[in-house]
C-alpha cells in the first residue's frame, strides 16, 4: 500500500512539473502586433476626434497568454497591446489605446485644427505589445502604417473686397456691356466656402446692375446734365451665404460726349518718286477725351494688292530678276516677253495694265507650245520650277499650269505642275529604270492660296524623292504623297506645254488652265536658296518707321513680311503719337509704279482691367504715287559710212557702232526765273495766263534690260555673213547675247555705260561682198521689260568695191589735166555718205575710189551716146527720102566716143552735195576741206598703169549688144 501511495504521489508530482513546464514554455513572446497598411481619416477644424477608415486594431497571435488574445488557458486579463507611437515632425495628432485586450484605439488632435492652414497631414503609425513577463522584456512592435487624414473646412470667414474703393469714368449717352469689375475674396479653404457666389448692388434705385463675376454696366444711357457722378454700395456673398464684412464704395463719373480718334489726318498724300521715304502722319495725334488709358494698339495698312503681282516691284524680266537676287545660271524663262529670239509667248492675252509687268491670261481655251530645245527633255535633279500665280476658286477639273507629256501616240504625262480642287500638285514620273519598284510620283499641297483669286509666288525644289514648296517665302510640306511604278522606255518624243496638256494619243489640248501667270522659270541641275526666294518675293515699295530714341522703349513695332501693314503697341500716348508721325511710306523704285495704294489706321484702346472703353474710328486715306518723270533714251553716233570691201572680209571685220553714245534725259517744267529789270511787271504777269514755264532737260542714270540690233532688209544670211561680238567681254559686264538670222539681242540688268560698251565692239562680216553695195541695221534698246524704249538708230553702211584702172583701145579716155602725182594720207569716210567718196580714200591706194566711179559711169555715158547715135541716125532718115534701110548700114568698128567722167558724176550728185554740205561743216571741217588737189593726186598715180592692163579692162567694159538695135 505504502508502496502504491508513493507511485501515485509521484506521478502527480510529474504531472505538475509537466504542467508548469508547459506554462514556461508558452511564456516565449514569438509574434509581432499587426495592423493595417493604410488609414485615411477626417476631422473638422476646431474638432480633435478623427473619424478612422478602417478603425484602428492591432492584433498579437500570442494570445491567450499576457501577451496573448485566444488561448484556452488563461493566467492574466490585462492588455495585449500597451500602446500606438507615431512617427513624423510635427504631427498634431496623437494615438491611444482604449482596449489592450482587443487592441482598440483612436487618433485625436492634439490642438484644434485650422483648414486655412493646413488642409491634409500625412504620418506614420506603428503598435507594439506589451512583452514578456512583468518587466515587459522581449517587446515586439508591428509594421509602420501610412495615416492621411483631412481638415474639413467650416465657413468662418466673410467674404472681403480687393480694393477700398472703386472708381470709373464713362461718356454720357452710351449703353456699356461692362464699366468696371469689383472683386471680393474668402480666407475659407474649401471651394464651397471660399468661391463668392454673388454681388449685390446695395444702392437703391440706381441705373446700374452687377453679375455674378463682378460685372457693373449701366442699364440705361447716362445723362451728364442729370447726373455728373454715381456712388454705389456693393456687397458680395460667398457660396455659404455669409455677406461680406465691409460693404465697398464704387464712384462713377460721367463726362459729357467727346468724339475720340485721330486728329491732324490727310486724306490724301502725294509720294514724288525718287524722293526716298515720306512721313505719312507728321502732324496726327490721338484724342482719347482723357480717358485712363492703359493700351494702345494700331495697324497700320497700305493696300498694293491691284498694283502689279500684290505690290510695286522691278518688272524686269524673271530671268534677269533671278540674276539679280543672286540665281547661279541655268534658269530657262518659260513665260518670256515676245521677241525676236522667243516669239512662243505672241498671241498670248496679256495684262498691259502693269506698266511692262509681262502678265498672261489663260481663260481655259489657251495654251502655248514651248519649242524643242528651250528645256531639257527630262529635268535633271535637282531642278527648281518657280512661277507667279493668280488663280481663283475653280471647277472640279484639273487645270494644267505646265505639261511635259507624249508629242505622239500616247497620252503619258511625264511631268506636271497642275492645280484641282485648290490643290497644288506636281506629277514627277520616273524614267525607266532596273528595278520597277513603287517610287513617290505626285506630291500634293492643299493650300487656300491657290483660290483666293491674289497673287502668289511658288517656288518648287525638287531633289528625289523630296519636294519643298515655298509660297511667297513661307515653307509649306506636302499632305499627300501617292507612288506608281516608272514609266515604260519608248522613244516618242515630248512636248512641253504651258497652260494645258498636250494629249498626244488624241493631238488635242486638254486640261486647261484659268487664271494668271507670270515668270514661270525651270532651274536645272541646281535648287534655289532662301535668300534668293526671299529677294523674288521682296516688294520695292511699302511701310518704315524710324524709332525715335526717347520712346524707343516704350511703344513696340511689327512688320509683315512685305511691309505692307505695321502693328504699333504702347501704354504712352504721347510716345504713341511721336512714333505714329515717324511712320513712312518708301517706294525704292527709280520709275515706280503710279496710282492710289489705299491706306488705313485701325485703333484699340484699352482702359483699366484691359478692357475696351473708348471705340477710335477707323482712319483711312490714300497715297498717291506721282507719274515719274520718264526718260527720253537716245541713241545717237555714226549713222551712214563706207568701208572697203576687204575690211568686211577681213578677220575683224567692220564695227557698226564705234561712236555710239547712250544718253537719257528728263524734261521738268521750271518756273522762269525774273529778270531784275521786269520785277516792275511782275506782279501783272503773275495772272497773265501768257506766261509759261521754261523746260529744262536733264540727263540721268539709269539701267537698261535690252539692247536688240535687227538687219533691215534681208535677213542675215549665215553662209556669208554675221554679227559677231566678243562673249568674254560680254560675260565680263555682265551681259548676255543670242543672236539668229534677225539680229542681235543683249540683255541683262545693267547700267547705260556697261552696255555702250559691248555694243561698240559689235561687228559685221561678209565673205562675199561682190553682189553687197550697202547693208542697213536698226538698234534700239529699252528699260524695264519694254517700259521704257528708245528711238531707232538706224546704221547704214556701203561697200567700197575696188577694180583696176581701165584705158580705151582708141584713147578716146585720157586722164584728165588738172591730176597733179601728189600721195597723200587716206581721210577715214566715218559719218559721210558714199556719195563724198571721192573725196577721200579708206582703202590702201585713193585711186581706187576714182576708178571704180569713173568706171561705173563711164559704162553709164557709153549707153547713154547710143541711145543719142540712135536718135540722130533717125533724124538723117527722115531728111534723106526714099532711102533703103540696107544702104543705112554702118560700120561701128571705128567709133569712136570721148567721156570725161569726172565732170558728169559731180554734174549728177551736186545738188545731194548742197545738201549735205551743212551736215559736213558740223561734222568737222577736215572732211570739208578735201580739195580738188588732193582728187588730182588720186588720178595722176592712176597714169602710171601700165597700157596693156588698161586695155584688156577697156575691152570688158565699154563692149555692148547692138545686134537689136533698128535705125
């Protein structure tokens, strides 16, 4: 029993022990606290609850212990969770724990909250239990949570007003959309209390009213004789309903009517070319009724859209135009003034309304063939097509502007620049290549330019496969690019057309265009530059201002790019109206353009809060351009001259024009100046309408464009004749020359003396001068593609033939007496007809001369004795009656006839030398003063030819036909 009693004290003793070990062991504080990640909370101002979402809890997994929520055994009721902590600087909350069995708490603030402040706080939250054993050994803390919690607002503030006061000015008998604009605001932070709902005129009785925004206009027009000035009480509310707390005072005044705008304007203002730039407002200033002003703002614009291609510029032609802005060579003129060298273009509508601005029509039934050989038959790239375009709203159709398509059997367009629908578009087919790949074939541009019936200029650079458009300076990309595969290989020839399509398949035009153009240009082989697209573009006249230095600063000056309209921009009126009187109208045109360019000044200005208060009414005028004085170009020099035949054989051949001179003047009526003993009469001349102005000439400088030098007569005839000039010395001024079997052109921008020059070194050569005695040209030269043109100089120039001197077999030819063998130097026959020819001498001997008149008359008074033979040989038949015709037979072998031809060729030309005689003596007195010696020394070394020369030239010469004579 004992025994017993002992084991079973024994096991219960273990079990105790099991039990307490047991305890110990689950003492060990394993888990964190957990809570959440996230809280957002609320709290009003003036409040320290916040409202948690979710609610604050940490829970601990070592429960049911002290530190423990859940286990059966249980040996302590205390607390799980001792506390919260949080993190952050200056956080104004704090957290607590109401339950450390459940782990509940709450957030408060720690002080009263202000939402104007502050409206969020953001912070972090961490729990932690309370540890092992009674000293809390071995704590566990959880994560950190993330806290945002917001400040509700309530509306403790009133609205209060911006200003104290309030003041305005308006002219009496006008209805005003707003007058001024009050403004209050609200301190609250949230948008429902902080946003002014409404405005409230408190003044009873008043013809005014306010809106929501602040607004104040007048309900009714004002009348200054009843009310001079207005004082209102507004009020304002916020969206809470609280009314400001200060009330504010609004004066304002009426004035009586004042007419605000521009005073000192002249209609009218007449522009001298020539004379640089003319201030257009020089007196003008603003009248604003002393209005507040705050802004001012002015355009400024001058109307040239009728005045040639949308403004003045050089009506050169396009070719000499792109030389002068800079254009490397290469550039082909499609559209080219008619002439001798480019007649392609004769037939054409023209607009001849702009002073030689070469402009031309296309009503939809016109189109030119360009000649073979003018543009290359495909465009080398890169290549530039440029043209000057006014076109207008149009059918569906497409409208051709340039086609080079198939001359025959199909209808292939090659390349093409057309426009549809507004659209500008260009068609580059490729040639055949290897590879029939899909390569870009049309470019399209939608462009309200090509419709608005005004003149653009367009300028393509095409360097495949890109393709930039500029119009009138400005760069435009294509919107639309569509492919095709290149064109087959064919040998058919192509045509180039402007203003349609020539249709070879069906050898019709097709595609006609309607509208305007000018100065169509191909470039190949090389793109046009900005800088030198801009000088095409840039217009001779428009709008300058030069800035005064003292307002500088204030006022600010914008131009458009042709200056043709100007925006002026200031808060000063006095600075405004000095730089308004400095604005100028300038046209650097030496001959500009006349007529009106209509001119007109829109004003804004603005008072306080920017906005409208005075209307300034539009100011408008013209000015006009004066017709410039035009010049007289003369051409004037050697008009008539002989040269021996060799010269015009010879290498160098003959100079047309070696004393041209190239002079251009003016005429101006001057008012004659009175001489000191008439100023007694001077004061009845003044309404004597006998009085007149003197004219004055003057001569000026000025470029020329073109020199054409044209054979009258017969063409020239390029197997035995030409014009020839020196190309280096032409290229070296500047110049360029075509010539043809017409004549001779020099063209290109540049001055009178450049071109004086090149034409004194034009020559003429002919191979075969037998049949030639003279030969006749016309020069003339203009400026301005044809404004301007000069009289025609006419040149006549003859041929002195030389021959061998001739004797008669019976001598009845004998040298004259008076021949003294006296030698000489040869007179030059510059400026004298051919007529004076025996005078003097141009050919190695002056015999020659002599000769080859004596000679021509002699066979002249030979034919002329016959006929008299003749006449007395009928004369002796009627006396002697019954005569027989066959016993009149006589022997003509022994006749014998005696002519001095000296005498009867100054018998027939004496009256043409009284003629002459007084152009001689001005010519100069050397010419004048060849005497008969000097024709005596002529004819004495002719007596020295040997007699059997004389005699072989008698027996060609002075033979003639007498087998039909009757007598």
């Amino acid at each position: 029993m004992q025994i017993r009693r002992y084991k079973h004290f024994a096991s219960v003793v273990g079990l105790v022990l099991g039990l307490l070990c047991a305890v110990e062991a689950a003492k060990v504080n394993k888990h964190k606290p957990w809570i959440e990640t996230t809280y957002h909370g609320i709290v009003t101002e003036n409040d320290d609850k916040v409202l948690l979402d979710p609610p604050l809890i940490a829970l601990d997994k070592d429960a049911p212990l002290r530190y423990a929520e859940s286990f059966e055994v249980t040996f302590t009721k205390e607390g799980e969770i001792c506390g919260f902590r949080i993190h952050g600087q200056n956080v104004p909350f704090e957290a607590v724990v109401l339950d450390k069995s459940t782990g509940e708490g709450v957030i408060r603030a720690k002080d009263k909250l202000d939402c104007e402040l502050q409206k969020e706080h953001t912070f972090t939250i961490q729990a932690y239990d309370c540890g092992e054993g009674p000293d809390g050994a071995n704590m566990k803390k959880s994560h950190k949570a993330t806290v945002h919690i917001q400040v509700n607002d309530i509306n403790e503030y009133s609205p209060v007003f911006k200003e104290k006061s309030y003041k305005a000015t308006v002219i009496e008998g006008k209805k005003y959309d707003s007058i001024l604009k009050v403004e209050a605001v609200d301190a609250d932070c949230s948008f429902q209390f902080s946003q002014i709902c409404s405005y409230e005129i408190v003044t009873p009785d008043v013809p005014f009213t306010v809106d929501k925004d602040g607004f104040i206009k007048n309900t009714e027009k004002l009348n200054y004789s009843k009310e001079r000035m207005y004082k209102l009480t507004v009020t304002a509310y916020d969206c809470g309903k609280n009314r400001a707390s200060e009330d504010v005072l609004v004066k304002i005044n009426i004035k009586p009517t004042c007419k605000p705008g521009w005073q000192g304007f002249n209609k009218r203002i007449e522009y001298e070319p020539g004379t640089g730039s003319l201030a257009l407002f020089p007196s003008m200033h603003l009248e604003t009724c002393e209005e507040p002003i705050t802004s001012i703002q002015a355009n400024i614009e001058l109307e040239t859209n009728h005045i040639g291609k949308g403004c003045d510029r050089d009506t050169y032609s396009e070719k000499s135009l792109h030389k002068l802005c800079g254009a490397s060579a290469g550039t082909v003129e499609l559209l080219p003034a008619p002439s001798s060298s480019a007649n392609w273009t004769v037939g054409l509508p023209t607009d001849n309304g702009h002073d030689s601005d070469q402009v031309f029509e296309f009503n939809g039934t016109q189109a030119i063939k360009v000649p073979e050989g003018v543009v290359s038959t495909s465009l080398k790239e890169p290549f530039t097509v440029s043209v000057w375009m006014r076109h207008g709203p149009g059918a569906r159709e497409k409208e051709t502007i340039l086609c080079n398509s198939d001359k025959t059997e199909m209808n292939r367009h090659h390349y093409s620049l057309y426009v549809h629908n507004c659209h500008l578009i260009l068609l580059l087919r490729q040639d055949p290549a290897e590879t029939e790949n899909y390569k870009p074939a049309e470019f399209h541009w939608k462009l309200d330019q090509v419709c608005d019936k005004e003149w653009h200029h367009y300028v393509l650079n095409v360097e495949f496969p890109s393709v930039a458009l500029f119009v009138d300076g400005a760069t435009f990309e294509p919107f639309l690019v569509t492919e095709d595969y290149p064109l087959h290989s064919s040998k058919i020839d192509m045509q180039l057309t402007i203003g349609a399509c020539w249709q070879g398949g069906n050898a019709r035009m097709s595609q006609f265009f309607r509208g305007n153009l000018a100065g169509l240009m191909i470039r190949s082989g090389k793109l046009e530059n900005k800088k030198v697209i801009d000088c095409l573009y840039t217009c001779k006249e428009g709008l300058d201002v030069q800035l005064p230095e003292e307002v500088a600063s204030a006022v600010k000056v914008a131009f458009n790019p042709n200056q043709s309209s100007l925006t002026v921009e200031g808060d000063d009126i006095e600075a405004f109206d000095k730089v308004m009187q400095h604005i100028s109208y300038l046209n650097s045109r030496q001959f500009p353009t006349p007529g009106i360019r209509h001119l007109r000044v829109s004003t804004t200005v603005k008072c306080f809060n920017e906005e409208t208060c005075i209307l300034i009414p539009e100011a408008a005028g013209y000015v006009m351009v004066l017709q410039p004085e035009e010049p007289k170009i003369s051409l004037s020099g050697i008009d008539h001259f002989a040269r021996g035949a060799a010269e015009f054989e010879s290498p160098e051949g003959v100079t047309l024009f070696p004393e041209l001179r190239i002079v251009s003047t003016i005429t101006r009526e001057v008012e004659a100046e009175t001489e000191p003993e008439a100023l007694e009469g001077a004061e009845g001349a003044e309404d004597d309408p006998t009085v007149q102005e003197t004219v004055v000439s003057e001569e000026i400088m000025h470029n020329l464009d073109t020199c054409e030098v044209t054979a009258l007569g017969d063409e020239l005839d390029g197997e035995h004749e030409t014009l020839e000039v020196d190309q280096a010395q032409v290229q070296q001024r500047g110049l360029e020359m075509t010539s043809s079997n017409l004549g001779l052109v020099l063209t290109g921008v540049n001055t009178m003396a450049n071109y004086e020059q090149v034409l004194h070194l034009i020559r003429y050569k002919n191979w075969h001068t037998e049949a030639l005695f003279d030969r006749k040209f016309k020069l003339f030269c203009s400026e301005l593609n044809g404004r301007y043109i000069s009289n025609d100089f006419k040149v006549e120039v003859s041929v002195i033939h030389t021959a061998n001197p001739m004797d008669h077999a019976n001598n009845a030819m004998v040298q004259p007496n008076f021949i003294n063998p006296v030698h000489h130097a040869s007179v030059d026959l510059s400026g004298h007809n051919l007529v004076n020819a025996h005078q003097a001498s141009v050919v190695p001997s002056a015999a020659t001369i002599v000769i080859v008149v004596c000679v021509s008359f002699l066979v002249f008074m030979i034919i002329l004795g016959v006929f008299r033979i003749r006449s007395a040989h009928q004369h002796t038949m009627r006396d002697t009656e019954g005569g027989k015709e066959n016993e009149m037979d006589w022997d003509d072998s022994a006749l014998t006839i005696t002519v001095n031809p000296m005498e009867t060729y100054e018998d027939q030309h004496s009256s043409e030398e009284e003629e002459e005689e007084e152009e001689e003596s001005e010519e100069g007195e050397e010419e004048d003063d060849i005497t008969s010696a000097e024709s005596e020394s002529s004819e004495d070394e002719e007596a020295g030819e040997p007699e059997d020369q004389q005699g072989a030239s008698r027996q060609q010469q002075l033979e003639w036909d007498d087998s039909t004579l009757t007598y």
